[in-house]
C-alpha cells in the first residue's frame, strides 16, 4: 500500500525581506504568497532561500515574516540561501525562527538534512548556503529515494545548462538534476520563473515573490506544484500582485 496521497504545495523563494531599496514592497509581496497559499489550500510551503535580503535584518522584518507565516495552518520548510546564508553571522542562527513559527521546519545542516512529514506522506531534503562560491554543490549529498513516499528537494542555486563550464556560485548542474530522481526540486536564486526539469525530475525555480519594475501592477511569482499518483507531477505559475496599502488615518 502505497503513503502517497495527493500533495499540493506552493514554493516561493528570493522572498528578500529587508530590500535594501524598497522594504515594503517585500513585505507586501510575501503577504500576497501567504494569501495564495491559504487561497489554494496548499498542503505545504517550501521557501527554497532568500527568506531575507540579509542577515543584518531588524526585530521588525523578523516579527514580520512569524507573523505572515504564523497565518498558515500547514507546514512551512524554509532553507537558507545566498542572501542569508548558513554562516557564523546568519540570521538564521541570531534567531530560530521555529521558536517564533509554529508552521516552520528549518533545513540547516551544512552537509544536507531530510525532513520526513509522514502525515503528508513527504520528505524534504535540502543543504543550504554556508559559503556562496563555485565550490559549493547544492545538491552534493542527497540522498537516493527511499520508502513509498513523495521526495521534494530544495536547492538554492545557478542553473548550468549540459556541458558547459561555469565560474558561477553555487552550480546545480543539468547532470545533477537529471541524476537526483526526485519528484520535484525546488530551486531557488533566479529571480523568474523558469522550468528546469531533467530527466524523472521536475524541477522549476518559483520566481522572486516580487517584481523589480515599478509599480504597484507589477507581479512577481510563485509555483503551485501538484503530486498525483495518477497525473504525475504539475507546475503551474501563479501570479503574485501586490494587494492596495490600506489607507493611512
């Protein structure tokens, strides 16, 4: 008998709360994410990295991003990225952001750490960014499949098309994906939506949640990605508008 039912998740990543140049327009688009994700009555959310802009963010943008989290009633699994990399000085080590988010599971294990949610009938696996440099393989060490269950990976990095060299940071290799065989990865660090599927594997980046052009009609993006037993794997890109500030009084 198989664990598997029927998954939906909606995967974000490049979130950069605390935006140097425009803080608020962050936060509005990560409100509009959450709001998706209740919209579409997701089973999970997955923040592929870059939660913050940096890891010099202030008490506020913290409580903020608890409290938007704090809105779902499922499972958020967050792993750091570039941005507020797995370092000595990382956000993510000033605060434990499963302390202030009850929906929050954390991927901090510099050599890669599973997450099984046996009630979902997932795992999640993911190493996230200690050290933003070519020498750093995001998905270096993952795991083969195991058990009857859906496998999400998480990866935070540059896509590097077959053959070709790269200087780039943080590589993750077409060859690498196609090698993974998981049911889906869920990349992070390009800021638009982009399929990147290879092999058995779906793989997409989510987009940045918001758009760098100006305007409140500028839309940033989110994965919706649905698991089927029967239909396979599905990515369909959802719109992430910025909702109106409600009026000053």
């Amino acid at each position: 008998m198989t664990n598997r039912r029927a998954l939906r998740l909606l995967h974000t990543a490049d979130v950069h709360l605390g935006l140097d140049f425009d803080p608020r327009r962050a936060e509005r688009a990560f409100e509009a994410v959450i709001s998706l994700a209740i919209d579409e009555a997701v089973d999970a959310v997955v923040i592929a990295g870059d939660l913050f802009d940096h890891n010099r963010v202030t008490a506020h943008e913290v409580d903020f991003a608890a409290a938007q989290i704090n809105r779902l009633s499922v499972p958020c699994v967050v792993m750091p990225g570039n941005h507020d990399q797995y370092d000595d000085g990382s956000v993510h080590r000033r605060i434990h952001l499963p302390d202030l988010c009850g929906p929050v599971r954390m991927l901090t294990d510099p050599q890669g750490s599973a997450l099984e949610l046996g009630d979902l009938g997932v795992t999640f696996w993911g190493r996230p960014v200690v050290d933003h440099c070519p020498e750093f393989r995001p998905l270096e060490g993952a795991p083969t499949r195991g058990g009857d269950v859906w496998h999400v990976a998480l990866a935070h990095g540059f896509h590097v098309p077959r053959g070709e060299d790269s200087y780039r940071s943080s590589p993750v290799r077409v060859e690498e994906i196609e090698a993974l065989g998981w049911d889906y990865l869920a990349m992070g660090h390009v800021h638009r939506f982009w399929d990147v599927s290879a092999g058995d594997t779906a793989a997409c980046y989510s987009g940045s949640s918001f758009s760098y052009e100006p305007g409140d009609d500028a839309a940033g993006s989110a994965a919706l990605v649905t698991l089927s037993l029967s239909a396979g794997v599905s990515v369909q890109r959802l719109r992430v508008a910025l909702r109106p500030e409600a009026p000053v009084s």
